[in-house]
C-alpha cells in the first residue's frame, strides 16, 4: 500500500507541475495579447481591458450607448440576420450580471478580432501547450543528470534503498550505508541519460518567438552567430509587422464606424515595443552566451550592423 501511495502521490505531483506550466504559459501569452493595442479617447464608461478580453475570447464585442449608463462595450451574441457580407444585422449584448438588450446595426457597431472574425484563445492555447511539453521534458532531462542510474533492491530493503536516495536528492554531502547492503541484493544500472536541455531550450525559444511572432511581437527569431544588417533585421521583422494588420485593421474598421455613428472620435493603434531616440532605433541583440543587449543603429542608414 505504501508504494502504491508513493506512486499516486509523485503521479499527481507531476500533474500538477504539468497544469502549473501551462498555466503560467497561458497567461503570460494572454496578457501580451490583451495588452497589444492603445486605445485612445474612449468614453470613460468603456473598459478597454474587458474589451480587449472580449476580442481575445470570442473574437468580437459589441459597442453602443445605454441610455442609463452611457457608452458601453460588451460581449456580443449575434442574432442572424445577415446582411450581404454576413454581419449580423441583430445583436445581444451581455454581462456576467444579467444585463443583456437587443441591439441592431442602426444603434450597435461589432468589433471583430481579426479578419477571420475568430479569437486568439485557441491560437494561444495551442502554444502554451508546446511550449509546456519542452518545458518539461527540460525538467525531466535535467533530472536525469543528476539520478542517472537506477537501483536493483530485495523487497525487504526498498525502504532503506529509499532513504538514501532521499539523502541523495537532497544533496547531502556524505551518505553512510550498513552492513545489509551486499552487493549480491543490491544493483545499480546506469541509464546514461544524454543532456539534451540546451537542444531542447533552443527549441522553446524558437516556439516562444513563433508566439511573439503571431501576436504582433518584435522578436529576433533568427539564429546566427555572425553580424546583421539592418536590412536583415528588418526583413526578419516582416512576419511579426504582417500579424499585426489583421487585427489592428479589424479594430480600426470598427473605430471608424463607431466614431461615424456616435459622434465620437477614438483611435486605436499597435503599442510600439522599440524605443525611438533621436534618429536611432534601439534593436535587441544577444550574444552566445544569452547575455542580451542593446545596440544603437541609425534608422536611415542602410548597412547598421547589429550584433546577434
């Protein structure tokens, strides 16, 4: 029973870890999602963040004025009733309180996520979820270096096998035995687990960077030991430029109608994530090591070098 009890408990132990990751994966890419766009001159009763949530979610929000509560943007439930280029021509918009009303596209605008009119959850759960599998099997491997052997035992010693192996675990300096332990009952066979961490964390920053790339993210996903250009650079940022039309035009489609339709006059842009001084673009480089660094290159000249 007892080994059974030890097997159930590293078992959800492990599960647990799993979960944890993925979690930590999730959020940390659902917020870089959320937190993309600037929304500028919105009415004070609109809540970008939840907005932003809406999008993120269910790929679009519905925004109209209450006659009690004044401007707001919420989660939509289309209707049907589309017209020729299938926009729902009625709407619900809702709450978690209960609030809901009937909306139409004389008094409503939809803001879509992107040109698919979809979400970015699954996309963001697809790569939380591979990059949770490297990050654990980093984790196993890791541990593999410092247990590589596993231990042949009679029955009646596994507890005393055990206790050792905890003081090995621990990383206690000295490990004393007993006479009980012959080397007739007792094995070690070493598994000689190749190190493959590094391999393994090279891939998880290529996928991170593939994420970055999909929301929008300036990254250097470009694996090079010698020097780049600024040409280089910046047809490398090509992808990551790309992935941010779709959904800042979506939004910015929307704007135009609201503030047609209201009287209103926001914006919305894509947050910038270099820094402009001057004439000078701030590139991120990094060196072998992983040591990362900034280096200032002119923006109007054609051959800046960049270390990466």
């Amino acid at each position: 029973m007892a080994k059974r009890n030890g097997q159930d408990r590293a078992f959800w132990e492990s599960g647990n870890m799993n979960n944890a990751t993925y979690a930590q994966y999730y959020r940390r890419l659902t917020e870089l999602s959320i937190s993309m766009f600037k929304w500028e001159n919105l009415p004070e009763t609109v809540d970008p963040r939840f907005m932003e949530l809406a999008l993120f979610s269910q790929g679009q929000a519905v925004f109209f004025e209450d006659e009690e509560m004044g401007f707001l943007c919420l989660q939509n439930l289309s209707q049907g009733d589309f017209d020729v280029y299938r926009v729902p021509k009625r709407r619900r918009a809702f709450a978690a309180n209960g609030y809901q009303v009937e909306l139409n596209e004389s008094n409503s605008v939809i803001i879509y996520n992107n040109y698919l009119r979809t979400g970015s959850m699954l996309d963001v759960n697809m790569f939380a979820a591979r990059l949770t599998e490297i990050d654990r099997t980093i984790d196993v491997n890791v541990k593999a270096q410092k247990t590589p052997v596993l231990i042949s035992c009679d029955e009646n010693e596994r507890l005393s096998m055990k206790n050792l192996y905890m003081q090995y675990d621990g990383n206690q300096p000295y490990i004393f035995g007993t006479n009980d332990m012959r080397g007739d009952t007792v094995k070690v066979l070493k598994t000689d687990a190749p190190f493959v961490a590094r391999n393994l964390y090279d891939l998880k920053v290529q996928y991170w960077n593939e994420a970055l790339t999909y929301l929008g993210i300036s990254n250097t996903n470009i694996q090079k030991k010698e020097r780049l250009i600024s040409d280089e650079v910046t047809r490398a940022m090509g992808a990551t430029i790309a992935s941010r039309y779709s959904r800042l035009n979506a939004r910015r489609e929307a704007v135009e109608k609201i503030n047609k339709m209201f009287g209103l006059n926001i914006e919305v842009s894509y947050r910038e994530d270099y820094r402009e001084l001057d004439n000078e673009v701030m590139l991120p480089t990094g060196s072998e090591d992983g040591d990362v660094t900034i280096v200032a290159g002119n923006a109007h000249t054609q051959r800046t070098f960049v270390e990466v």
